[in-house]
C-alpha cells in the first residue's frame, strides 16, 4: 500500500489534496483557535507584559490592534491559500522547493514547534504541581528544580503526546470540549481579581496599569508599538508564516478563517488581560514587593496565580489549557517529522514530537523566556511563508505548482539572506525583533521572485 494510500484511510491526506467530503465548517474550527488560544501559555504572557513595564493603554490598545491584523493575516493570507491548494505546509513547500530543502526547513519547524509544546507543559506542570507542595521555578531558573518537578512533566508530556497521536479529529475534539471551562475560568480570574484589586470603576481598571513602570530586571521596556507587532507576529509562522495552512486545509471556504478572531479575542485578549491581572494582585504580595527591592525578578507560575483566585478550579483551567495548546503544537510538529520519515505513520512521528516536547518542558526557560522565544520563532519561520504567498498572488497564474528538482536553491537563498540581514540588524542596533519580522518577511518574497526570474532567464 502507498504512504498516500495510507494516509488517506487514515484521514489525514499528509500528501494529497483534501477532498471534499472532508472538509469542515466554521464550528469545528471555533473550538480549536479558542481553546489554542486561551491556554496555559496565556497565563505566562499576561503577566510577562507586566514585567515589561507596559502602560494601560499600551497594553489594552496595543493589543487590540495587534490582534486584529494578526485575524486579518489568517483570514486574507493562509485561509486563502488553504482553500484553493488544501495542502498541508510541508507538502505545499515541497511542491515549491524540493524534497531535500523540505527535509531541512521541516527539522527547524518541527524542533521550535517542541520547544513551545514544551513550554506549555511547564505552565501545566505548575498547576499540578501545587497538591504536591512542589517548588515553582522562578523567572530566572533555566534547569528542573528537583525530582517532582521531572515526574509531573513526564506524565503531563506523556498524556499531551497520546491525544495528539490520534490525529486531527481528536485534537479538534478535545479543543471543541475543553475551550468553553478555559474560557471560564480566565473571566471568573479576572473577575476574582479585579475585586481582590479593589477596582471600582474604569477609571481604577485603567490605574492598575496606568502609565507603565520601569521592566524588572533582566526585562526591556515594552511600548505601544512592542505590544502592537509582539501580539500580531506571536503566532507569525502559524498565519504569515503558513504553518495552519495544515489545519486550515480541512476548511470548507475561506471564510472560515474569521473564526481565528476567537482565538486572538476570546484567547489572546481576554486572556492576556485577565493574566495579567492576576499577576498584578501577585505584585502585592509583600515578599513579591521585599523581592523587587533588592532586585530580584519574581516568579511567575500559572497555577499558583490560578489557584489564589479561584482555587482548585484554576489549578484544572491551567491543565485543560496547557493541554489544549500543546495537543496541536505537537500535531504540526509531527507533521513536520512525518514529511522528513515518510515511511513511518503519523502517530509514530507525532510521538516522536510528543517526547522531544516534554524533554523541552523539563526547562523552564522556554516558559519563563516566552516573550523572547516566540518572537525568534516567528522571526525564523514566517519569511518561508512569504514564498508560498508571492508565489500564489504573483506567479501561479503563470505556472502550475511544482518544482522539478530536489532543492530550489531561489528559496533557500531568499530565507537565509533575509533572516540573516535583519537578525544582524536587531543585534547591531538593538532592536527588537518583531519590529523586523515583516520587512524580512517582504524581502524574503521579493528576493524569492528575483532570483527565481534570474534563473529562469
């Protein structure tokens, strides 16, 4: 039987077209970027922004806008895509590039992909750790802080691994069944900590955040337009970057690319907001406080956070989130794998995905470093996206999808010389690294046209 036979019957379609029995309306897709998206990561990145020392309206406005172009790129750039080829990611680049740079972009993806499921199953690891009095890493810590810490990752990982292994019906399934407690308990934790904040009004809302403080230490300083371009390229090589080309294959029109709006509102605003709040009564502590005083960045765990808000309640709400992030992370993940060792099934490389995740999870730097890591790995991967992009909307009027030999070298050249030309700008001149995401993204599809005319002449 052949590997396309094979993934047909299992539903996957790795490499064929999705056909059209198969494919899914807007309700299955709702759940999914719902519950993504209001996950345990959220819990982490609410309060990081605070640590950043970002101002009320930065954060509030900043991330309204940041999140609408980030809906707008789904909606207008992947969706599109996904629906005229329904091509996995892998697939389509291998059609565009060649097996052999396939083989190459795909260990990249898949590698950062396990680093951020890893980093989600630390966040649910705090939670469940705390029946366990377990030690809570801190802002700084990098390595596993002792034996329970290693045991509950490794359970968590294990379990995380399994629901992803059964394929995409599952993941959809759980999302679809998790999403509506997660969404629940990040409001009923905004609300818990907005009376245990003492506000009263918009006005006192607005002055938790007021107009910013200095970042903690070891932080930079968080603007308008930080938070702006961090929450729209967060998430850019799942939408510039074409990596939910993979999901959204399944989807019936393009309009179902609105329902990622439910993820980047419900999800990421919602949820940043109510995560940041809670970190915010946690600043009142007087150890947090004895702690900025000397210095000294404090911790920042979900579940603690969770759990002094709405008890054990939020120490489930931090385990179905950390869950329903990680479970398609390393989905895409062993996709990723799956197109690098075809002649092994789905499941197999998905469990592969699965372990090189929970090992990550094991260091809390990928947690407590997520600001950072996210904007590298969206910086990363997002410019290959630009190839399939300006391919589609400048050339493939003009030529069908496919590429004759095994390594295109145009994209290799376009994606190594735009990401090494702006990484070397962000580090000559300091700046920050989303700020460049999208001028190398436009210049790695310019490039790609360029050197692609060349060679054709």
């Amino acid at each position: 039987m052949t590997q396309e036979n094979q993934t047909a019957e299992q539903g996957e379609f790795e490499r064929e077209p999705v056909p059209k029995s198969e494919l899914k309306g807007w309700k299955s897709f709702l759940g999914m970027y719902a519950g993504e998206h209001a996950a345990g990561t959220e819990f982490v990145i609410g309060p990081l922004f605070l640590t950043a020392g970002v101002s009320a309206f930065d954060l509030i406005i900043g991330l309204l806008l940041g999140n609408l172009l980030a809906v707008l790129s789904w909606r207008y750039l992947t969706t599109t895509i996904a629906t005229k080829y329904r091509l996995t990611l892998y697939y389509h680049l291998e059609k565009l590039s060649g097996r052999k740079f396939v083989i190459f972009y795909n260990l990249a993806n898949g590698v950062l992909f396990c680093f951020l499921a890893g980093s989600m199953i630390t966040v649910s690891a705090t939670a469940v750790g705390i029946p366990f009095d377990m030690e809570m890493p801190k802002l700084s810590d990098t390595m596993p802080n002792g034996m329970t810490w290693i045991i509950i990752v490794l359970a968590i990982g294990a379990v995380i691994s399994i629901i992803a292994a059964r394929g995409y019906q599952t993941v959809s399934k759980a999302a679809n069944y998790m999403s509506p407690i997660i969404v629940l308990g990040f409001i009923l934790g905004g609300i818990v900590a907005i009376k245990q904040l003492g506000v009263q009004s918009f006005s006192d809302f607005w002055n938790i955040w007021g107009d910013g403080g200095e970042p903690f230490p070891g932080q930079i300083k968080y603007t308008f337009w930080h938070v702006v371009l961090w929450s729209w390229f967060c998430n850019g090589a799942m939408h510039i970057g074409m990596s939910d080309l993979s999901v959204l294959r399944f989807a019936e029109k393009p309009s179902v690319g609105w329902t990622t709006a439910a993820g980047m509102y419900v999800g990421h605003y919602m949820a940043w907001i109510a995560a940041a709040l809670l970190y915010a009564v946690f600043l009142q502590h007087p150890e947090t406080q004895a702690s900025l005083a000397i210095g000294i960045a404090p911790s920042v765990a979900p579940g603690p956070m969770a759990y002094n808000a709405i008890g054990f309640f939020g120490i489930i709400v931090v385990i179905l989130a950390g869950w329903t992030t990680a479970n398609p992370t390393i989905y895409r993940a062993g996709l990723a794998f799956q197109a690098i060792m075809p002649k092994l099934s789905t499941s197999k490389v998905t469990l592969i995905a699965g372990a090189a995740a929970t090992i990550a999870g094991l260091f809390p730097a990928f947690a407590m470093k997520l600001l950072d890591f996210v904007a590298l790995y969206g910086f990363i991967l997002a410019p290959v996206g630009a190839v399939i992009a300006f391919e589609h909307f400048f050339k493939s009027k003009d030529r069908e999808l496919g590429f004759k030999g095994d390594f295109n070298w145009s994209v290799f050249i376009a994606w190594v010389v735009s990401c090494v030309t702006f990484y070397s700008i962000s580090v000559g001149f300091d700046v920050f690294l989303s700020f460049l995401t999208l001028p190398t993204w436009l210049a790695c599809g310019v490039l790609y046209l360029i050197i692609d005319k060349v060679k054709a002449s």
